[in-house]
C-alpha cells in the first residue's frame, strides 16, 4: 500500500512538471510569461498614439 501512495506522488508531480514544460515551450504566453495571469489583451495595448 506504501509503494501504491509514493506512486500516486510520484505521478502527480511528473506531471505536474511535465504540463509546466509543456506549457512553457509550446503555448503562446503574452505579458511576462511567468504564467501569473498578467497577459495583455490585443485590444488594449500598452502603445498609444498621441494626439
């Protein structure tokens, strides 16, 4: 039962890391890219024109 529990932990956190890598490498992140939520919206750009 032992080896059945350190299994399930072990699982959860290669695949913990293997989704952060995944993320990491193939999703398009805007903003920072640390994944907080900071990503900018295409409609409101940080760039504006001066009148």
């Amino acid at each position: 039962m032992q080896e059945f529990i350190i299994f399930l932990i072990f699982a959860f956190a290669v695949g913990y890391m293997g989704n952060r890598a995944y993320r990491s490498f193939f999703k398009k992140q805007a903003g920072c890219g640390k994944g907080c939520g900071c990503e900018t919206d295409a409609k409101t750009s940080a760039i504006t024109t001066a009148k």
